[in-house]
C-alpha cells in the first residue's frame, strides 16, 4: 500500500469519475423531500386559479368608495356573504358589495376589498370608513405562477417551497432521481451490539450506527447488515448479499493490512476492479474503492473517527452525485487555526483535523476539538468542521490560516 497512495484529490476524483447519475423513478410528493427533479413541471393553470381577496371584507367598486373617510363613511347596500371556497355568482353594481372572506373567489364588478377593520355592518348595511384603490387587496389569477409557466426544471432539489409548488399547480407526483440504497457491512470478531453484553476483548459495533447515520443525512437510505465475521467465507457471503441488495456497498473494517483484513482480497476474487487502496492522509489511509459488476464499493477503515471522515469526504459526494444534485461538496471557508499544526519533514499526507469553528468579530475562528486519535470519537462529536492541512503543506503556525470543510452546512458548490 506504501509506495503508490493517491492524493485525496486524485482518490475523490476517481471515485466521482466511476459514479453516475441513478435513474428517475416517479414518487409522491410527500415521498420526494430533498429528492432531484427529473422532469420538467409546467403550470396547466393559473395559479392562483381565480382572482380572490386578500382580507376578510367588502368586496367593493373602488369608485363608490373613493371619497370615504371616517367622518363621512360611504353607505353600501350588502348583497352577499362568500366564504373562501364558495361557488356563488353575484355582481356588485354600482352602491353594493359583497361580505366576503380571504381566498373567495372576488364577485364581479367588484375591484378591490377594504378591510372588515375599516368598516361597520349592520343588517344588510355597511359603512365603509377607508378609501381603496381599484386592485387593493386583490390576488389576481395567475399572479404566482402563469398557466403554461415553466415553474421547476430538471435539477431542482426539492425543498418544503418546491413541494408546495408542485402542489399548487396541481401536481401529486413528480419524476426525481432515484436515491440510493446503500448497503453497510461492518466485519471485525471483536464487535458486540450496542445493546450487547460485551465479553473480555471485545468492543461495540459503533460503525454501523454512525454510518448509517451518515447514509441517511445525505439522503439515501442504508441497509445496515449484520456483522460480519473476520472469515474469508463471511466476508464473502456478506459482500455478494449486499451487492444483490443495493446501489452502493460500504464496507467499514478489514480493509488494511492485518492477517484478518479479507475484504479486499475477497472482492478481487470475486472480480471486483481496484481502483485504488490507500490514500495520504491522516486518518484514513486504508481507505479503498473497487467497481464491482457497475457498482461502487467503498471500503472505509474501521476507526470510529477515520471511518467518518472518509465517508464525509468520499462516500457523500459519491452519493449526492447519484442522486443527481449538482452541489457535491460542503462549504470550504477560510479560518484562522488557533493551535496551528505540526507537520513532520517529509509529510506528504494530508491532514483532516476536528474543529470547532465560530465567528469571532469579522474572522472565523477554528479550535481543535481535543486529541486527534483515529478512535476517539467524542472530538468528532465536539466538532463542525474539519479543517485540512494540505500534503504539500509544511504544517500551520499558531493563528494561521487553513481552509474548513463545513461539515454542517449543506453543500453550496
Ligand atoms: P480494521 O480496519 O478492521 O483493522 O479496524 C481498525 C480499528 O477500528 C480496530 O481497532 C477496530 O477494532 C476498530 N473498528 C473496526 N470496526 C469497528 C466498528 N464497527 N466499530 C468500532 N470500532 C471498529
Ligand atoms: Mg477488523
């Protein structure tokens, strides 16, 4: 693994180069949140439908009511009560008007509302106190949206307003780009269940929760399998179920050098095509990726931390990519790093190290969030970002600054 290990530019790229876009599948709308459009919506009608009001009020002829103030309000004889969603016909002539509630559809011969709080009704009569202006509180048809209008193109991501636009012109399901099934398979015989009694040895699966955890949050949805033993058999059968069962497999353990660390060679006898093993980096350097049969398997090392940070930096772009979004990459902004880093003559890995990262006046201020051991997790939890001191790098001086990866954020380019 030594002599040939790809920059973590290089193992990114190959790994984005060997995924592709999945296919589009039609979904309901309540099933599409954070889904990518795979079509183009157009409006087959106004939206809204019909002109309507704004206000509860009086539906009114702006020039009956033109000269009308509190101390001289305009008389108008009331024809009608319309609620939001009735059918009812009337026309306002000339001095009347229509009670009328927020959405109803506006009576004809009536161009504008005034407000029930600048009027006072009685018995058939109303007193309006407020002038308005012909169009004053009035929705017009097709105001929002035009009928015809393209209103979503290929590409969108489907937020909360994109499915109540779909919904407003009418638009129970849509085409959007299938989201991956990720199959995740954690092998190590030291393993035991979270809720597990652990025996002299051993230690908990913590791998497959934060995975998953991390398949979920980029929008996908993981097949967690059952631990797999450190058997060339197990690791064999796990890995062709897995492939069966998903878009994606993720292995987490058995990927670096040790005498029980089968993945690899099993996937090679299996036919899979290595595209690389080992990357320079800390953590993460056993970090694999193999094309099996069309499909990406990814192998993550098994430290708690390094396997969260190579899914963060390799296995989420992969997956957005096949999802279809264009934003694969988190945010990357420049902080000032308190600490600074130390790098060793020779170095040529790039580091990733947890931070907590805040606004500090008009500079952002990155803190490592405690010892950098590839299993201590709690720094992991502490952190918002990472930061990324480069291969080329010679290391950071106290207050210097390094590029963040903004684990938080979403994705902006
Ligand atoms: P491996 O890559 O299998 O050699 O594992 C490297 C280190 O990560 C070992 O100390 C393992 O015990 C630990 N490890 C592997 N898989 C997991 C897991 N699923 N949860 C927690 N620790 C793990
Ligand atoms: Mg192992």
């Amino acid at each position: 693994m030594a002599e040939n290990l790809l920059t973590v530019e290089e193992a990114r790229a190959a790994i984005l180069e060997r995924t592709a876009v999945l296919p589009a599948e039609e979904r309901d709308i309540d099933d599409a949140l954070g889904r990518v459009l795979a079509e183009v919506v157009t409006a087959p009608e106004d939206v809204p439908p019909f002109t309507n009001s704004a206000m509860d009020g009086f539906a009114v002829r702006a020039g009956d009511v033109a000269g009308a103030s509190p101390e001289g309000p305009v008389e108008l004889r009331v024809l009608a009560d319309l609620p939001a969603g009735t059918a009812a016909r009337v026309r306002v002539a000339p001095g009347t008007a229509a009670r009328i509630m927020t959405g109803a559809r506006m009576p004809e011969g009536a161009d504008a509302v005034v407000p029930v709080e600048h009027t006072a009704m009685a018995a058939g009569t109303v007193w309006v106190r407020r002038a308005v202006r012909a169009g004053g509180n009035v929705r017009r048809a097709g105001e929002d949206v035009r009928a015809g209008e393209t209103v979503l193109a290929p590409g969108a991501v489907l937020r909360p307003a994109e499915l109540g636009l779909l919904a407003a012109v009418g638009r129970a399901r849509v085409r959007v780009v299938r989201a991956p099934v990720v199959a995740v398979v954690t092998t190590g015989d030291e393993l035991v269940a979270a809720g597990e009694t652990r025996s002299e040895g051993q230690i908990r699966d913590v791998n497959i929760h934060s995975l998953c955890g991390q398949v979920w949050m980029a929008g996908a949805t993981p097949v967690p399998f059952p631990r797999v033993r450190d058997t060339r058999e197990a690791v064999q059968d796990a890995l062709v179920q897995a492939w069966g069962c998903a878009d994606v497999v993720v292995t987490n353990g058995g990927v670096s050098v040790g005498a029980w660390d089968h993945v690899k060679a099993v996937l090679e006898e299996l036919g899979a095509q290595c595209l690389f093993w080992g990357v320079r980096q800390k953590p993460g350097k056993p970090m694999a990726f193999w094309e099996w049969n069309g499909k990406p398997v990814l192998g993550l090392p098994g430290n708690p931390v390094s396997c969260m940070i190579c899914f963060e930096e390799y296995v989420r772009p992969a997956l957005r990519r096949m999802m279809g979004h264009a934003l694969l990459h988190r945010p990357v902004r420049t902080a000032v790093l308190v600490e600074g880093f130390d790098k060793a003559e020779g170095d040529l890995r790039t580091h990733f190290l947890r931070v907590v990262a805040r606004q500090e006046g008009d500079r952002l201020v990155a803190r490592a969030t405690g010892p950098q051991g590839s299993g201590i997790l709690s720094s992991m939890v502490r952190a918002n970002a990472l930061a990324v001191v480069p291969g080329e790098s010679r290391g950071v001086a106290p207050g210097e600054e390094v590029l963040l990866h903004m684990t938080e954020l979403p994705e902006d380019h």
